[in-house]
C-alpha cells in the first residue's frame, strides 16, 4: 500500500518538475496610466534554467496611435532565482509613447527562445506574454489643446530669407521654422505653415526634418519646417503670424509661442529679353544696309519724326499678343524659370483675354517643384515636365485658333 502511495506522489510531481524547467517570460509595467506623449517603462524579461545560445525572437509591442522607442542599453542580461535556482535571461525596456487619450491594449505576443534544455542540446520553444492594458490622459487644463502637445519646454525660431533688392515675379522667399522640444519626442510636434497659395504667392513645402535626442531614457529633439514661396504675380503679398499652444509640465499650465509674419511687395520685373535667331539677324543686317544711304540724305529734315514712330511701332510690337507669346516659348525653350514666369505674367497682364488653362497651371507648377519641390529628380524627369509646359502654351491663345478656324474655306462650297 506504501508503495502504491510513492508511486502516485512521484508521478504528480513529475509535471511539475517538467514545467519548472520551462522557459518564463515576465511581463512589468511601471504603471497603469501616463499622460500623452510621455514614456511609459514596459519591461520583458526571458528566463531559463541553462543557457541561451541564441538571442530570442522579441516582440515589437507596436499597435495604432502607441510609439515604441528602445533605448540605447534597452537590452541587458539578467539572472534570478526560480524555486531556488538561478536562471539566467535578458530584459529589454520598452519605452510607450500613446498619441491619443483613452485606453490602450497590447494584446499577447510570441516569443520564440531557443535555450539548452538538458544543459548541451539546443531546444527551441515559443511563450505567449499576458495581455498589458493601460492608461492615455491628458493633464487637467490641457484638455482643448487640438493637437494635444504636452512637454518639459518648447522653444520656436523662424528665418525670413528674401532675395537682395526688390522682390519680383519669380523670385523666391523662404520661410523656415525650428521647433525644439524636451521630454516629448519632436513627432509630437504638429506642421505650423500651412500648404495654401495665393495669386501672388504659391508655396512648395520641403519635407519637415526630425532630429531625437536622448537623456537617461527621456527622448527631446527638433522639428525643422521649410517653406520657400514664389512669386507669381505682382501685388502684396503676406505671411501669417504663427502661434503653437502647448501644455508645460513644469508650469502645469497651457503656454502659447507666436511668431511674427511679415508683408512683401512684389514687382512686375522687367521684361524677357527677345533672343532673336541668325536668320532674323541676317535679314535685319541687309535691310539697314539698303536703307542706309536713303537714310543718311532724309536724316536731317525727316528724323525726329522717324525715331519718335519707329518708338511707338516697336513698343507697340514688343507688347502685342504675337510678340509677347514668343517671349514666352523663348523662355521655355530656355528652361528658364524666373524668366517663364516673368513673360507669362507679362502676358496675361497685356492681354487679359487669355485664359489660362489647367493643363498650363499643372505643367507651371510641376517645372517650378523642380528647383523648390521636395523631391529630386533625375534629367528625364526634368526633361518631361520642362516639355509638357512647352506644349501646355498654346492653349492660354485660344483665340488665335478660333481666327483660323474661321478664315479656313468651306470643303465643298457646293
């Protein structure tokens, strides 16, 4: 009877000397609720009875709206006592940033650990984690802060960089804001300059650059916003003041930054030089040796006349729809951007008939993203967009192909 008791005592206890020896994962959360953008430690540590001859597969913790950091030393070795027995293992420290108030589930992850099971042979085994909720608040008066930006500080520059002398069609300025933030990672930071042009101005944002920086696990770092706006037509022009609220830790209180705008004048420019081509020239050149000698003889008795003519036709020339058009296409054959843009403005001023056409606009807008746009492209590209604007310009002439669709003969008068 003695014996039959042993044997059923041994064979209970078998499973639990068996699962003793299964590796354990250990889950701890500092706490069960933490204000929005601020860390809140996860801790994960992996234990086994022998040795790991292999790092194990962890998991990432990466759900919606939650920002997962590891910092430098996240992943140390450790050892504790299991039932008496050392095991060793690693624990890594997560770092939880929640984006939004409310509540926040990490629902249970595998971990694969691969450990020497009877001290020599290799044996890999996979460990489902617990379930970890937790808590996103947001401070007492922070609550109507749209986008919530809570820190330790916040500090703002901004650089206005206009060209030397006077703003003109074409040219450029460029808007350039710097955010600095403590305790909160900068992609808290929201976007200050918005994306909305004006007649006068239209901005091409660069992509926003973020700079992290650590100190004993608290991340800080600097949002870089860069906004250049060219100038498309003459007229005044104006950046808005900025302002950025946000709630300081220190101060337990909502603060708000500003930062000053300023108004510009823009001017016309001056016109697009007229590159005439050599046969033009040569023409010119026989036509003023004939009319030479004729000339010189009715100098006297018929120049002031002559000159104070030959000025009206040639400004009215210079300014008419034919000449100002191939001012235009000179300019876009030439791929020459401040000097496209002066001639189109030029243009559309002396001839406010014209219409300009949304294929126009687009293919405009896509050859200016090449010197201020975010992206670089390679010459092809370029190429495409300079010849797409190329072929965009005869529609801001509709009115010439209607005349010729006019005077053309009927096909069978009949």
């Amino acid at each position: 009877m003695m014996r039959a008791l042993l044997c059923l005592w041994i064979a209970l206890l078998l499973p639990s000397a068996a699962a003793a020896q299964d590796p354990q994962v250990r889950l701890e959360l500092a706490a069960e609720e933490t204000e929005i953008g601020q860390p809140l430690i996860l801790r994960l540590t992996v234990l086994v009875p022998s040795f790991m001859p292999d790092p194990p597969s962890l998991p990432s913790f990466e759900i919606p709206d939650l920002m997962v950091r590891l910092n430098d030393r996240a992943t140390t070795p450790t050892s504790q006592q299991v039932d008496g027995e050392t095991w060793s293992g690693i624990t890594r420290s997560y770092s939880l940033y929640p984006m939004i108030p409310g509540p926040f589930v990490l629902p249970p992850q595998e971990v694969a650990i691969t450990y020497a099971a009877d001290g020599a042979t290799p044996e890999t085994t996979t460990v489902m984690t617990e379930e970890i909720r937790f808590e996103a608040i947001l401070p007492e008066g922070a609550e109507g802060l749209d986008p919530p930006l809570i820190a330790s500080d916040l500090t703002a520059t901004q650089q206005i960089t206009l060209p030397e002398g006077d703003l003109t069609v074409g040219d450029a300025i460029t808007r350039q804001i710097v955010v600095k933030i403590e305790g909160t990672p900068p992609l808290f930071i929201p976007p200050l300059m918005g994306t909305e042009g004006t007649e006068t101005l239209r901005p091409y944002p660069k992509e926003p650059v973020l700079e992290e920086s650590e100190n004993r696990g608290i991340l800080s770092g600097t949002r870089t916003e860069t906004v250049t706006y060219v100038a498309l037509a003459e007229g005044t022009a104006t950046l808005p003041p900025l302002s950025l609220s946000w709630y300081n830790l220190s101060s337990k209180a909502v603060e708000t930054i500003e930062l000053d705008g300023t108004t510009v004048e823009v001017a016309a420019g001056p016109p697009a030089p007229f590159r005439p081509d050599p046969g033009q020239i040569a023409g010119w050149l026989l036509a003023l040796i004939a009319m030479g000698s004729a000339a010189f003889f009715g100098w006297r008795r018929f120049g002031p006349g002559l000159r104070a003519r030959a000025r009206a036709r040639r400004a009215a020339r210079q300014l008419s729809e034919a000449h100002l058009y191939k001012t235009l296409e000179q300019a876009v054959g030439a791929r020459d951007l401040t000097l496209s843009l002066q001639a189109l403005r030029l243009y559309e001023t002396h001839h406010p008939e014209a219409r300009r056409p949304a294929d126009l606009d687009a293919a405009l807008h896509a050859v200016t993203e090449i010197r201020f746009g975010r992206a670089t492209l390679d010459q092809g590209a370029i190429s495409a967009r300079w010849a797409a604007l190329h072929k965009a310009l005869p529609g801001l002439r509709p009115h010439r192909v209607h005349k010729a669709e006019q005077t053309l003969p009927a096909l069978n008068p009949f």
